[in-house]
C-alpha cells in the first residue's frame, strides 16, 4: 500500500482503542486490560521476528534499561491511563487530550533533552494546553476556580505525559534496536510488569471473563491485533518510506477517527466546546511541532555540502 494509505488506517487503528476502552470500562479493569493488549499482540508479533529475539539476546540484555523504560513509559502506564481515563470521562474528550502529545514531547524535550524550540514553538504550546483546559473545563470559569475538572481528564493528561517521556526514550535509544524485534521484547517487557497487578484485579474482582458477551471477545481480539500489531507495524513501515516528520502529521487525524466513532457508535455528544476547543489544540500542536525556518536552513545548507 501507498504509506499515506498505511497511516491512515494506522491512526484509525489507534482510535479504534479509545472506542473499545470505554466499551470494557467497568468490565475489565485497567491493568488486565493492558496487559491482554500486550500479550495479544505479542502472540501475533512474535512469530514475524523470533529468530532476531533469540539472536540479539546479548544486545536486549546490555540494553536492558532503555528497554524497561520504553516499555513502563509507552506500553504500561499510558495504556493503564488510557483505560484508566475512559471510565470517569467521555471517549471524545480523552481523544481530544491525547492530541496534546506532540506539543508535549516538545516541551519535555526543551527541557531534557536541551532541544531549542523557537517562540512560533512556544507559542503553539502555550495555545495548546490553554485548549485543553478550555475542554476539560467545559469553558466554565467557575468550574477552572473550584477546579472541579473531570479526573478522567486529568489522567489522560498524565497519560501523555508517559507518552511524551516514551518518545523521547524512543528518540534517543531507539537506533539502538531492530524494529519488530525490539517491539516485541518491550512487549515482552511489559506483560512482565503488568502480570502481577492484573492478577491483583482477577482476586479483586473476580473472573469477568464469564460475564463477556462474543462482542467482548471481538473487542479483546481487536485491541490486540490492531492498535498494538497492524497499526504499529504499518506506522514503521510508513515511517521508513515518508520519514517521522510528515508521519506525525497523520496523529492529528486520531481526534477526529475517535470523535466520529464515539458520535456513532457510542452516541456521545460532541458539543461546540469539544470542536472549539479542538480546534485550537491542533493549531497549537501544528504551531509547536513547526520546524524553525533557521533550523531548515540548516539543515538544507549541511545537506548541500554532503552533496
């Protein structure tokens, strides 16, 4: 397939996640829930690339600290929030929160990794969780004062933050790694951790597999095979051929995918605050994800001199 094509299913993929999240909330608590995503995905992964798991078994093992934090940061704790999230807030205004990840690993990225952002950059941030705050207030002053906000909000916003936290571990360590086989032992990686506190859940509350209709069985084959192994690895693919920067551009595309999906198949209500509101965050995620021009020329100079 053309990777613009690949991508687009990919993010679509990704919003299927949030859909089927809040169909499993109050069902399968947050933990048992990532840590089925985890080892579906790696069942369907695994047979694509084991012979390059077994071979870099010295590599995984020099690595391993990069590779546990990639794994908390992107497949543990942001898909524990994700489902966390989806039980005391809307599908549509978790997905419109998620949108803020660029502009936050862009920040996260000033400040750890030293990286200069230029004031269109700033700005584009600064507009950005003003937005966010627009959504998760519902635009009521009165709500922002008693800061009554949705905690659901609030922890798909921690949610983005692991995910920023996981991009920048990925940035920096992820050359170090073969794609699939390096996927796969974070996934490995992460039903490891998750292990103990789903078996927690299971005592606490019981085996709720027996409560699971056939459609719950599809969501569970969904969210294992599609936002966690096709999308992932159409989102590689893609990347290799158009690049990480034109890639990330689609992400903007997963609000609207999951608003969509939430309207039709989950009948919530998509207001003139959530389309606002948005609106805006876009904007500031565009504004704060834009490549200086001085930076482009750089780049284009340092370009024609390897040339």
């Amino acid at each position: 397939m053309h990777p613009y094509i690949l991508l687009i299913f990919a993010m679509l993929f990704f919003s299927g996640n949030f859909i089927v999240g809040k169909l499993f909330a109050g069902t399968i608590p947050p933990f048992t829930l990532a840590f089925l995503r985890s080892t579906m995905a790696l069942l369907v992964l695994m047979p694509l690339c084991y012979k390059h798991v077994f071979i870099n078994k010295p590599l995984w093992i020099k690595e391993w600290k990069p590779l546990v934090a990639i794994a908390t940061s992107g497949l543990v704790l942001f898909n524990v929030c994700l489902y966390l999230s989806v039980n005391y807030t809307t599908t549509v205004n978790a997905a419109i929160v998620d949108a803020l990840t660029p502009a936050v690993a862009a920040l996260l990225g000033f400040m750890i990794l030293k990286e200069r952002l230029s004031k269109v950059q700033w700005f584009g941030i600064l507009l950005s969780f003003i937005s966010i705050v627009f959504i998760i207030t519902q635009g009521s002053l009165s709500v922002l004062l008693s800061f009554s906000v949705n905690s659901g909000d609030l922890i798909m916003l921690l949610g983005i933050v692991f995910w920023a936290f996981y991009s920048i571990f990925i940035k920096v360590h992820g050359g170090k790694f073969p794609v699939l086989s390096g996927l796969v032992v974070t996934m490995i990686i992460s039903a490891l951790i998750l292990l103990p506190f789903a078996g927690y859940e299971f005592i606490q509350h019981g085996n709720f597999f027996e409560d699971l209709q056939w459609q719950g069985y599809l969501g569970l084959l969904y969210i294992g095979i599609f936002p966690s192994a096709l999308a992932l690895l159409f989102w590689y693919r893609a990347v290799d051929e158009v690049g990480p920067s034109k890639a990330s551009v689609f992400f903007n595309l997963v609000p609207v995918f999951t608003t969509t999906l939430a309207v039709v198949f989950l009948g919530e209500r998509f207001t003139f605050v959530h389309l606002f509101g948005a609106t805006f965050v876009l904007v500031g995620v565009y504004l704060s994800t834009k490549t200086p021009k001085s930076e482009l020329q750089s780049n284009r100079n340092r370009n024609e001199t390897v040339v």
